[in-house]
C-alpha cells in the first residue's frame, strides 16, 4: 500500500479506479474530508499521463487548485504549473486580435493565484524559491519576443514554428521541473496540513 492509501483508506487500485473511470466520484471525494486531499498517488500517475502528452489539461488543474489550499509546496507546484500550463496554450491563439485577450486573461489568473496563495500562506515565507522565480520571469521575454518581436525578424518566413518551438520547450521543462517537485513532495513522507485557525 503506497503512502496516500495509507493516509486516506484507499488502496492504490482504487486510487486509479477513482481518478481515471469516475472522475466526479474523484472530486467528491475530494470535497468530502481534507485527509482525502492527499490521495496523491493518483493525482501524480494522472500527472504522468499529462507529461507524457505534453499539455497540461483542466481536470489536473483543478486538483491541483484543491491541493494548494492545503500545503506551501502544493501551492508553489500549483503556481509553476497552471502559469506554464497556461502559457503553453498561447500558441494556439495566434491572430493578431487574440494577443491582448490572452495577455489579459493570463494577467488576471496569474495575479490573483499569486495573490491569493501568498495570503494564505503569509507566514511561511516566499511560495516560489529563487530559481522558480527566475524561471517564471523567464517566461515574460520569451513571450514578448514570441509574440512581438519574432513577426519582424528574417527568420518568420524561413522558421514560422520558432514561437511554437521556443515556447512548448521553455513550457516543458517548467511542466517536468513540477513533475520531479510532485513526486519528491509524493515520496518525502507525511505532509505537515495546516490547520485552520478558528
């Protein structure tokens, strides 16, 4: 029995009954009592899968966004996560009228869950360490240039797919960099939950 089925009462096959064939009795689940919020042996098999596809879709967002209520390190995974996950998808939105829609919406989501967990979790010091950070920075240049910069280049009749290149290799490796963070998180024993102050 692997460390979440010991945690929750699940055993690891049903952990990937839950996740994979019902995954409305999954989030249920998850709502019911905040001991079954660390069934994380499905979340990170699901999360494999999602690796392995390359994209980071909504349903492991949203267990993500339950899980980073709870811990500093769920929160700094979940942040790295969707801002890449979401920027991922920019190249998809490739017209000139979508560029500011997407800006701002990325804007909004991106400011108010940095926002929003670092309220939470004010007193355990910064979410994002300073190699997140910088990464995460990152991700600003390689957009301007993507998106502002590229179209004016020589190389945007020869390389047309640069943008799409730059950013799904940048995107990926901030999707591994939080796959290796939620098996280390996985592996490293009993989470310390915090507890609501009443």
């Amino acid at each position: 029995m692997s460390y979440s089925g010991a945690v929750t009462g699940i055993s690891l096959p049903g952990c990937y009954q839950i996740n994979f064939f019902h995954p409305l009795e999954c989030f249920q689940l998850l709502l019911s009592s905040p001991k079954t919020l660390h069934c994380l042996t499905s979340l990170k098999d699901h999360f494999s899968g999602t690796v392995a596809l390359g994209k980071i879709n909504a349903r492991l967002l949203l267990h993500f966004s339950l899980l980073s209520v709870e811990r500093s390190r769920d929160a700094s995974i979940y942040l790295i996560l969707s801002t890449t996950g979401h920027l991922s998808l920019f190249p998809l939105l490739f017209t000139a009228p979508e560029l500011p829609i997407k800006v701002l919406l990325m804007l909004l989501f991106t400011v108010y869950s940095f926002s929003s967990l670092k309220a939470i979790f004010r007193k355990e010091g910064p979410l994002l360490n300073w190699l997140e950070t910088i990464y995460l920075t990152g991700l600003i240049p390689l957009e301007i240039f993507c998106e502002i910069v590229f179209p004016f280049t020589p190389w945007a009749l020869k390389f047309p797919f640069l943008p799409l290149l730059l950013t799904s290799v940048y995107c990926a490796l901030g999707i591994m960099y939080a796959w290796f963070r939620l098996y280390i998180s996985v592996f490293m024993g009993p989470p310390a939950v915090r507890q609501k102050e009443e």
